[in-house]
C-alpha cells in the first residue's frame, strides 16, 4: 500500500489513507464483497465492489458503489466512486 500511495503522490499529512484488506475481513464486514456469479465465474474471488466511503471520526457520512446489473464490478462505470465525484457528495451533505 505504500508503494501505490506514493506512486499517487499521497503525503503523511494525514488526509488520505491507504489500507489494504488482504483477508477480505473489512469487505465482507461492510457488506462490499462481489458475489456475482460472473466475476466470480471468472475466478475473481474475494474480490470487493469499487466503492468508496466517506468516513469522520469513525462516522461513515457517504458509501457510494459503482456496479450495474451488467458490470457488477463497476469497472466499465467507475465514476461515481473516483474522486471528482465523491467531493460533490461531500459537500452535499
């Protein structure tokens, strides 16, 4: 996760924070686990959907899935879970 967060240009300031959840644990936890049967056909197991989560002092503000009935895993469609569109959400709240 380190290596991705400075390939992204991510600081230690604090605002972002890369985690990984190798055991899928915190995906089956907030419900995010990608169970349909084509990724999965496909061997995609233990895979999470693109989501993204607003979270304030361990307050969840805004959970945001990009997924369709034909893209489950949101890959062709991610835009509501990239960045642009989460600041909106944001301030909207």
């Amino acid at each position: 996760m380190g290596a991705w967060a400075k390939d992204q240009g991510v600081t230690d300031d604090g605002m972002i924070t890369f985690l990984a959840d190798s055991s899928s644990a915190f995906t089956k936890e907030v419900g995010m686990e990608l169970i349909h049967p084509g990724p999965m056909g496909k061997g995609l197991l233990g895979r999470c959907k693109r989501f993204a989560l607003h979270i304030v002092d361990g307050i969840c503000k805004a959970v945001v899935i990009s997924e369709a009935e034909d893209d489950p895993a949101g890959d062709d469609d991610p835009e509501t879970t990239l960045a642009p569109a989460m600041i909106a959400t944001i301030k909207a709240e």
